[in-house]
C-alpha cells in the first residue's frame, strides 16, 4: 500500500501520496521528488494547487499547512506552493 494522507475541507479534498516514481527532471539535478500534494474537488479537473517534494515531513507538513489555510477560507488558487525539498 502506497502512503498517503487525505482530508476533506469544505468540497475540497486535499490528497498527499507517495509517487511510484522519482518525478525530478533528467535535466533537473538534485535528490528524487517521491512526494506529491494536490488539492481537488472533481476528479475530472486539473487540480487548484499541487506542490512536490523530496522528503516525507515535509509532504505531511504542507499537507496541514494546506488544510489550515482551506480551513480559513483560503481559496486553493491563492495558496502559495510548496517547495520541492
């Protein structure tokens, strides 16, 4: 089973997985992007926010970041994005 972290905020979801695969860029160097945290609503829609990172705190720290400012009444387009470290 793959790790992830899922909370549900209004009619938001916001989703944080490991990935099945490093996702850094064969030009990019630097160590692998094994983490991924998406905001959705819909299946079907391109996601309103979606960082990466290298290590697993961080992925879960961004994950209650997110969350908290979707509590507040953020809205996920004006969420700042998460670093990929």
């Amino acid at each position: 089973m793959t790790w992830k972290l899922q909370t549900s905020v209004h009619d938001w979801l916001v989703s944080t997985i490991r990935l099945c695969a490093d996702h850094r860029q064969s030009y990019s160097p630097g160590p692998p992007i094994l983490y991924e945290t998406m905001v959705l609503r819909d299946a079907d829609e391109w996601p309103f926010y979606e960082a990466r990172y290298c290590v697993q705190a961080t992925a879960e720290a961004d994950h209650h970041r997110v969350v908290a400012e979707l509590q507040a009444g953020t809205d996920p387009g004006d969420i700042s994005s998460g670093a990929s470290t």
